[in-house]
C-alpha cells in the first residue's frame, strides 16, 4: 500500500503539517534542508540549531533525528527539555533502519529525496514530507537522484503535490 506523501516547499509549512499530524518523530534529512551540500560546520551547527529552536512550535514531537548519507557532523547537538535530538551522519538511507528502531510513533521523514528519504519513510511506516522548493546550484547527483525518485514516486506514494507547479505523476 503506498504510503503518505506530500510535497511541500518551506520549512514553516513543513512544521505546520508535522503540528497537524500529532508527530511524535521527525527526521530531517541534513542537505539541503539543515545545511547546504558541502557547506562549512559552522553552516551545519546554524542549521541544527534552527530547526531546534522550532520545535516550541510542535509540541507533541518527542524525537527529532538529523540524518545524513555523508560524513558531516555538527560540532554539538542542542538540547530541548522533553525532546531527545539525535544526529546520524553515514545513516545509510534508505537501507539501514536499526537507528530509528523504537521511536515514538506516528513519524515524518522530512527530505528532498524520493529515492533516500522517501523510501525510508516507507520502511518506517511513516509520513514522507518531501521538501521541494526550487533550487539553484544543485549538484549533479543530487539531481540525478531526484529525477529518479520522481520515476519511482507513483509506486510508493500517495498524496498530494503542491499546486504550483507542474504534476509530473502523470495523472490528470
């Protein structure tokens, strides 16, 4: 059965949704989101630290992960009273679950990739927000990537696309 996709292009819409859907787990993919692809630290530890400072805005979340197929790593993780914050760098998505083994349910992966982010929400049983604004200066992977997961999106996904913007589904 497909799973629950929607397709939005800010972060204040995305933590509106997450507000509306009572989520308990939010994972973050970190680029380009939380930080830019190859961008300093100290763009990384802005990052983080401003999607912490959101979560006064979401109450019922529990459990916010940052997770990463790269490298990377911030200096430090913030703390919040009443939210464990995790960060996961070589994450592995959408292979490896065993990190997100156990958290509270219902969860939104968070990710400008179908093909990573999108089916790692799938295995995980969770909404998939994909975050899609229009970019500049994407990288060549990351665009093949995307092209790709538009491919794969019909088969995994059901939901709404924003309506700006072209329907690539195919669908009327």
């Amino acid at each position: 059965m497909p799973a629950a996709y929607e397709q939005l292009t800010e972060l204040r819409s995305v933590l509106a949704r997450v507000r509306e859907l009572s989520v308990r787990t939010m994972i973050f993919d970190v680029e380009p989101l939380v930080a830019w692809w190859d961008s300093s630290r100290e763009s990384l530890d802005r990052g983080v630290t401003t999607i912490v400072s959101e979560l006064e805005n979401v109450p019922d979340v529990r459990v916010v992960v940052f997770a990463t197929n790269s490298v990377r790593r911030p200096s430090a993780i913030p703390s919040v009273p009443g939210v464990r914050v995790m960060y996961i760098a070589s994450a592995g998505k959408p292979l490896r679950t065993a990190p997100y083994r156990g958290l509270p349910r219902p969860g939104a992966v968070i990710g400008d990739q179908i093909a990573t982010d999108g089916l790692l929400a799938v295995r995980l049983g969770y909404a998939f927000l994909h975050w899609s604004p229009r970019l500049t200066g994407v990288p060549m992977g990351p665009k093949f990537m995307y092209f790709l997961g538009q491919l794969a999106r019909p088969l995994f996904f059901t939901g709404k696309r924003p309506s700006t913007g072209p329907d690539l589904s195919g669908k009327a």
